[in-house]
C-alpha cells in the first residue's frame, strides 16, 4: 500500500530510500492508522490556525472596541508602577494633554506643577498600597494662569504591582451643578419673595387705611387751632411718623415686587438730586453732621427709561444705607454717567465705612438681612428694595466692597425719548365740583370727604361699585375718587368701565394702597387720571383731583401718580 500522506510519504524514502521495498502484509494496518493520524493532525492544525486567527481578530476588535469606550468616557489615562511612575499614558477624544511641554512617561505622577495636586495623589497611592482597594479624589488646575477646571481621578490596583489611573474633566458637570444650584436658590428666593408679597399685600391695603388719618388730619387740625407753637410741632412729629410707617409698607410692596410699573422718560440728574434735597436725607445729614456728600452728575445725561417714585424710593435707600454704613468724618458720594454700552446709564453710590464682609455680600439684597443694630437703622427692607426696583425697570445692581469702601452700582436702560416735561407741582386750589368717592372702608371715605369738602368740592361718598352706579343714575358727578380693592368681582377697574360707560365725560382719580398693578395700568389705559397713594395728604389728594377735573377740556396724557 502507497502510503497517502505527504508527511509519511517522505518518512518512508527517508528510511527506505527511493526504492521503497514491498510492504509486508502484516504492517499494512499499521501504516494505513500512521497515515490517518497524519490526516486528522493536518485537519486539527488547520483548524487551530483559522481558530487562532478568529480568536486574534476577535481580540482584536474587542481591543479596538474598548479603546473607543475609554477614549470616550476618559480624558486621560495613566498606567504607573508601584512607585507611581508613568509607565505609560493616553489621551481620551475629549480631553487634552494639561501640559504638553512635560516628557511625562519615566515620572512620578505626583511632579505635576501644582503642589496641592501632588500632595492629593500621594495620599491616594500611599491609601490604595496600603488597602489595595481602588480609590478616587477629586483636585482642580488653573490652566494657563486662567481658567481653573476640575477633575476625578479613580486609581485601581493591577498585577504585578501596577496602578491605573483614569481620568475625567468635571468642570461642565460642576458648572451644572453650580447653576442649578443657583437657580433652585432662586427659586426659593422667589418662593420667599411670593410668600412676603402675599403678606405684604394682605396687610398693606388695611394699614395704609389705618394709617390715613393720622397722616392727614394734622393737616385739618392745624387749620383749626391757629398759631400755636407746640399744639403744631406734634403735629407735624405724628404725621412724619405715620408718613414713615407708611413708607415702610410701600417698602415692603415693593420689595415683594407686587405690581407693574409704568416706564416713562426721565431726567435720572433730576431725581437723583431731588431724593439728595428731601427732608428724609436732611435729617440723616442731620444725625451724621462730620458725614460728607459729594456729588457728581454727568451734565450730558441721556434720558433712562423708569417710574420716577420707585427709581426715588431705590435711590433714597442707598443714600440712606450709606451714610448708617460711613463712620463719622467720612465721606458718601453720588455720581452718575453713561455707561460703557450705548444703551445704559448708570448710577453709583459708595461710602468709605468699613466695607461688607463676604459672607454678607451673598445676603445683603433679603429682605430683613442687616448687620446694623435693630431699632436705630430702618427695617432691614432697604436693599431689598432696591434690588426689587432695579430688577423691575429691567436693569441690574452691582456692589463691590473693601475694607475702606463699598460702591453700590445701578445699571438702568436708556430712554429711546429724547425729551422729557418739566413736572412742576400745582398749586393747592379747590373748587365747587361734585365728586363721588368710592371707598370700603368707613374711615377712609369720612377722611376723604373731610379733606376733599375743605377745599370746597360736594362729595358723596359709598362703599362698593353697586351704590356708586346708583349714585351715577340719580345725580352727575364730574369726578369720581376711586378705591381700586373694593369688591372681589368688582373692583375698581370694574367700577371705572361701568361708569364710563355711563358718562364718558367723567374723569376719575384713583386712590390705592397697593403698588402700581396691572388694573391700575388698565385703568390708566381706559382714560382715568392720576393715581394717589394712601396713605395720602391733603396736598396729595387735592392737586391730584384738580389736575384731573383741569383736564377735563384738554385731555392730556396721564401722569404715573401726583405726590407732594
């Protein structure tokens, strides 16, 4: 028999020579099993190598596969000795070599340029030696002086005593977390504001009407009981009095931000000296006498877009604010100019007292947030206000603080206007009109009538929008005097479109001790004059009535409110 297989073949004439001799019968079988396992031996290499060759590529793949996985979820990765010496590393699609001017390979992974860090990873390779359990800290770099990112590092033990190293850049992640921490901040700064608006709106309406007389009897009285020196200086002491609580309500309205201002053109020059003349920073003068105010306003001012009482109210605020922080000798100075952008003008007050902490600079703009001594600095409401104001006219507030001064600095829009009336206050005149006032509140009705009638007007007055309707059928009235919170389901704005309706010859002054409102604003859009704010004076009522009864033949349009 010829043998079949090559390998065999050769043997055989390797032995035999190249004349092979007869087979003897009895090897045949012999040769016939040599041969066969010469086969299957061919077929299991062959079957080996393509095995070999699948389990390579396979390898392979899986090799590539989880490459592309660490490139992708590691910035860097490190392989390091037991010492913690870069054996070798590698640079993941997201991230970046932090120093590429270093051979990093051959050192300690702890000569990195920050000191901190090094001290962070030999305290994470001394802790994973000594456990031999995976660890992982956390350390931020300045890159290139400027910006400062943040980074994990997770370490995990390999065999023969080598380290891993894996590396993420959580600077976005932080950033997130930083910004969502912001805004859940803001939200239950919001929560908190909503919760005081709601208070302060509850209560203000009441107070301002309790308040009412005693801010605008002294004024009858005084009428009444003729020169007589002590009876009139308590009078005017009980009505400054009540016109403070009174302030302090409207505090509290604005800080809570209840209502919708109205946006006129105005001389920023001119309210920001106005609020420097009036009698509430005279007499903070007047307790801080060695305090100096300098003063310096940009003549070429553009006009800003603002409501004059509220922008008032967040000026006085931080001219008051600064004369309590200035110690005494020092100095409080008010400027203004125009911004750096086109389209902003800008106000700064700043005292030299002894600055603000940083911890308080987080605080300062809560509500009732305040370091000065309770009872002898206001109600803790000022900044707060003015950031509800500033927020409110669409700009923004800045304060820096050292230890030697504080500058508080308010960004407001500029005015697309370019002119802006003077407003002059009218003189206190009366007349013979008929007025009808609508008011729920027996008191505020009695003092409205007292006041209006003194200066000579027929009033009548009711108490919700049903009786003033009845009244409007029987009798012409020329004005009504109208309390805006009267009725749930009708209010003054009601109240105003049903007598209109009626006569659209009536005029109308609103009287509110609430913040300016949406149905203010309606109001104000459906043709009815100036607004009053209770609790007011004689002075404010009766020049806010006569202005409007005045432009009864020659409409004009309205003003945002008349104070004194």
């Amino acid at each position: 028999m010829k043998p079949k297989h090559s390998l065999l073949r050769r043997q055989l004439r390797r032995y035999f020579g190249d004349q092979s001799p007869p087979e003897p019968d009895q090897i045949e079988a012999l040769l016939a099993a040599v041969d066969a396992a010469y086969v299957q031996s061919d077929d299991d290499r062959r079957m080996l190598e393509r095995s070999l060759d699948l389990s390579s590529q396979e390898l392979l793949d899986a090799n590539t596969d989880l490459r592309a996985v660490m490139e992708s979820l590691l910035d860097l990765f490190f392989r390091l000795d037991h010492e913690g010496v870069i054996l070798d590393f590698r640079v993941g699609s997201n991230g970046s070599l932090l120093f590429p001017d270093l051979d990093l390979v051959g050192r300690p992974i702890q000569a990195v340029p920050q000191p901190e860090v090094a001290r962070i990873f030999t305290e994470a390779l001394t802790s994973l030696r000594a456990t031999g359990q995976a660890t992982s800290v956390e350390y931020s770099l300045l890159i290139d002086q400027r910006d400062l990112e943040h980074f994990t590092a997770h370490l995990l033990p390999l065999r023969h005593g080598q380290i891993a190293v894996a590396v993420q850049n959580v600077t976005g992640a932080r950033e997130a977390e930083r910004r969502e921490r912001e805004l859940r901040d803001q939200l239950a700064q919001a929560q908190r504001m909503e919760s005081l608006g709601l208070l302060a709106g509850g209560v203000a309406h009441d107070l301002n009407n309790i308040l009412g007389p005693l801010v605008a009897y002294p004024d009858l009285i005084r009428q009444e009981i003729g020169d007589h020196p002590t009876a009139l200086e308590d009078l005017e002491a009980m009505k400054k009095a009540a016109l403070r609580a009174a302030s302090v309500i409207q505090d509290l309205l604005t800080m809570a931000r209840r209502g919708v201002p109205t946006l006129v053109a105005l001389d920023l020059n001119r309210c920001v000296q106005s609020v420097l003349d009036s009698p509430a920073v005279e007499a903070v003068r007047q307790r801080h006498p060695d305090t100096q105010l300098q003063v310096e306003l940009d003549a070429d001012l553009p006009l800003v877009a603002a409501s004059e009482s509220r922008l008032a109210q967040a000026i006085l605020n931080l001219v008051l604010n600064a004369f309590e922080a200035t110690s005494e000798g020092g100095t409080v100075r008010a400027s203004t100019r125009r911004g750096e952008e086109e389209d902003i003008v800008v106000l700064a007050v700043s005292d030299d007292g002894c600055g603000i902490d940083a911890a308080d600079l987080e605080h300062i703009f809560e509500p009732f947030y305040s370091k000065k001594k309770l009872g002898r600095s206001g109600s803790g409401l000022g900044l707060a206000v003015v950031w509800g104001v500033v927020q409110d006219l669409g700009g923004s507030v800045d304060v820096t603080s050292t230890p030697q001064r504080t500058r508080f600095t308010i960004a407001l829009p500029r005015s697309p206007e370019t002119n802006v009336e003077p407003r002059q206050p009218g003189r206190l005149v009366g007349g013979q009109e008929r007025l009808l006032v609508v008011d729920d509140v027996a008191e505020q009705r009695v003092l409205a009538a007292r006041l209006l009638e003194s200066l000579g007007y027929r009033v009548v007055t009711v108490a919700n929008g049903r009786e003033a309707l009845r009244q409007l059928e029987q009798q012409p009235f020329d004005l009504l005097v109208l309390d805006m919170v009267v009725e749930d389901h009708f209010d003054g704005l009601d109240i105003w479109r049903a007598a209109r309706s009626r006569d659209p010859e009536l005029r109308c002054v609103i009287a509110s001790g609430y913040a300016e409102s949406e149905r203010i604003t309606q109001a104000w859009a459906e043709g009815a004059g100036p607004r009053v704010q209770k609790p007011y004076t004689i002075a404010d009522l009766g020049r806010a009535v006569r202005s409007e009864l005045d432009r009864k033949a020659a409409p004009e349009p309205n003003e945002e409110e008349t104070s004194d």
